[in-house]
C-alpha cells in the first residue's frame, strides 16, 4: 500500500505528468469539485441558517408550544382565561425535552398619536418572561422590567415606532375595547423603553410587548388568570412529539398547538430548503464525478505503458488499480481544500459583514443568514470524496483489460 501510494504521488507530482496532455483536465476537475464544495457550502449554510433564523423569531413571539383554552378562537379579543394553578406551571417536569414555560397575555388595541394611528395587539408578558430573542433584536434603548410593582413600560418595533415617529421615552396612548359585555373604550399610557428590529415584519408590525397586569385589569381578570402559556422545547426537531405529549398531559379544557401547526404555510415553505439543498448536493457531488472520471480515464490512457510495466513486474490488477485511485484522492482533496478555503471565508464574509441583504417581506429577514457548524463540514467532505471514490471504481476497472504486452508498446 505504501509503494502504491508513493508511486501516485510520484505521478501526480512529476515535471511530466504536469507538462501533459492530463494537466489541463486534472485542473478542470480540481476547479470543478473546489466550486461545487463552495456551492454546497453556502447552499447548507444560508439554508440552514434562514430555516433557523425564521424559526427563532417565530418562536420568540409565540413560544413553542401553545397552550390555550378551548374556547378561544384565532381573535385576540377572545381569549378565555386559563388559571395558572396548573400541574405543569411553572416547571413542566413531566415532559423532557421542556426548557422553559411562561404566561402571556393578549389583547388589540389602537395606538393614537397627535398625528396618527396605528392597530396593535399589545402582548401582556410577567417576570417569567424569556428575554432572550428580543436582547438580540433589540437596537435602542433597553428591555422592559416586569419583576416589581406595576409599571407603563413597554417594548415597541422599529417599524411602528417609524410609522407613528417614536422614540424612546415617548408616551403613547393606547385605546382598548372594555372587557366583554362593555361598549366604551379604555385608554392607557405607556412609556417607550426599547425598541426592537426582528425584520419579521408580520410581527414586527403587529406586536407591542407591556406588562402582562395591565391586560389582566383591562380584562377583569384574577392575578392568577392569563390568556396562554408558551412552551419552549431544548430540540426544535422534537416539536411535533413533544407538542403531542403536552397534550395528553394537560387537561382536557386546555389545547395545545404548535407553532408548526399554527403557521403552517410559513414553516413548509422552509421545508422546502430540504429539499433544495439534497438537490444541489447531489448534483454537484454528481458533476465533481464526472469530472473526476474523465480525468481518470485521461490518466489511465497516458500512463498505458506503467501500467503494462508494473503488470510485467507483477503488479495484480487491483493493485494498479489501487494507484490511480490514490491519484484521483490526491486531485480530489486538492479540489476540497480550495473550496473550503474560499466557501467558507465567502460565508466568515456574510456573517460578520453582512454584505447581502434581503427583502424581509419575502425572506422575514433583512440579510442572508449563515450557520457554520464544524459537523456538516466535515461530513461534507467526506461523503464528497467517499462518493466521488466510489464512482471511480467502475471507470478505474478499464485497467485490468489492458495488455502489458501491448501496453509497453503502446505509444
């Protein structure tokens, strides 16, 4: 195996073999797998990265998993309160795979300035509330505190706050509907303390976050009464078995939903990335091959006479064999190297640099995300040269059909 390997090197590395008619196909195919690794590349990570990117910011204004009462329907006026004397609150042990449980509360209203107005959905959130997606989304100001007594705080997007011309510190006055079986409207005044840019605009124009009691008083409600709980789950992949789970285990007034569920259209229009990713894959990895095969072939043809050579001097056919696939590992690796070089210093590019922006409307963010994890690069690599090896097994069998006779006199 070592004089096999040797001697591959010796061929792919000679004054001769660079100044041949293979040189400028091995370079082709070289190029071919560096660029296709590049595609690959940036084609997991900014799929893979809009898939998580998306999925996060959805989470961050719904949870994970809902859970609501029976009786309530899609309306925000309409929700019926559940009590947090619950089994599952505020620790869902029963269940693995729960990370964190918390309590909100809904309620529309119009947000009225001097010059204009504007409908929202003013979320009630309390002291359980995880801030975690909104630090990272959050661009003036700073993060409401609901852990005290009551206060006006409240979180307000860019885009309402450019719309209605706020900015921090401003009070705005808010109208409500009354609790249910009332006709006049309640006005309350809030303060701006944070303003947030998820660059999901189907939220971001639609969401104001405030303390979770004054939904609680607008409604009548108990303390202990709020309108849902939001579940967050350790592994996104798991959803759809947890969410069955949690609800088997709440009680029967109770639903639960999970966001897959709830914005479906949005969530199969990321599976599709799936989709297009196995595709580009399997076609560059299947374009590297074919590359690859014809520099093979071109090899084989113009090292006839080693081949008859090494025969003569007893060389089994898979052990000549076995040459030429070194060669070609060699040429391949030289292709991945380059490609990951420039794939993944073009992705360190977009992620710190954030050269490439989207439209939000179509994308739900504003520039292409990137997600890099060291695991499917390496995987990346490997199946492309595993595949790419395989697919020389068949091309490379020319070998054992050759005449060492006719191969050393061949010219």
């Amino acid at each position: 195996m070592n004089f096999e390997f040797f001697l591959a090197k010796r061929i792919v590395g000679s004054k001769d073999h660079k100044s041949s008619v293979s040189a400028p196909i091995i370079k082709i195919a070289i190029a071919a797998i560096a660029l296709g690794m590049v595609i690959m590349l940036i084609s997991i990570a900014t799929g893979v990265g809009l898939q998580k990117k998306i999925r996060e910011k959805v989470s961050a204004f719904n949870g994970d998993i809902i859970i609501t009462n029976y009786d309530t329907n899609a309306s925000e006026e309409s929700q019926v309160p559940i009590s947090t004397d619950q089994a599952f609150y505020p620790n869902f042990n029963s269940i693995e795979g729960i990370s964190h449980i918390q309590v909100t509360a809904s309620k529309g209203g119009v947000i009225r300035t001097a010059t204009d107005f504007e409908g929202v959905v003013v979320k009630g959130v309390g002291k359980d509330y995880n801030w975690q997606y909104f630090e990272e989304y959050l661009v003036e100001g700073r993060l409401p505190d609901y852990g005290g007594n009551l206060n006006d705080e409240v979180l307000i997007s860019a885009y309402l706050a450019n719309r209605l011309q706020l900015k921090l510190e401003d009070r705005i006055n808010t109208f409500f509907l009354a609790a249910s079986g009332e006709q006049r409207t309640r006005n309350r005044g809030f303060t701006v303390v944070g303003i947030f840019n998820s660059g999901f605009q189907e939220f971001d124009a639609q969401f104001i976050m405030a303390d979770i009691r004054h939904i609680q008083r607008l409604n009548k409600w108990e303390a202990e009464q709020v309108g849902a709980f939001e579940v967050f789950v350790s592994d996104f992949d798991e959803i759809t078995n947890i969410g069955n789970r949690v609800y088997d285990e709440i009680p029967s007034e109770l639903d639960a939903l999970t966001i897959r569920d709830k914005y479906y259209t949005i969530f199969e229009w990321l599976d599709l990335f799936d989709f297009n990713i196995v595709l580009i894959i399997g076609i560059m990895i299947l374009i590297a091959g074919i590359n690859m095969i014809t520099a093979l072939l071109v090899l084989i043809l113009e090292r006839t006479q080693m081949i008859g050579i090494l025969k003569a001097l007893g060389s089994t056919d898979w052990g000549v064999r076995k040459v030429f696939l070194y060669n070609a590992a060699y040429i391949i690796c030289v292709g991945l190297f380059w490609g990951n070089l420039i794939g993944i210093g073009l992705l360190l590019l977009q992620k710190y640099g954030k050269l490439i922006n989207l439209d939000p409307d179509t994308y739900y963010v504003t520039e292409a995300p990137v997600y890099l994890d060291a695991g499917y690069v390496l995987l990346l690599n490997g199946g492309t040269l595993l595949l790419c090896l395989l697919m020389l097994l068949i091309p490379s069998y020319i070998v054992t059909k050759i005449s060492p006779v006719k191969a050393i006199r061949f010219e």
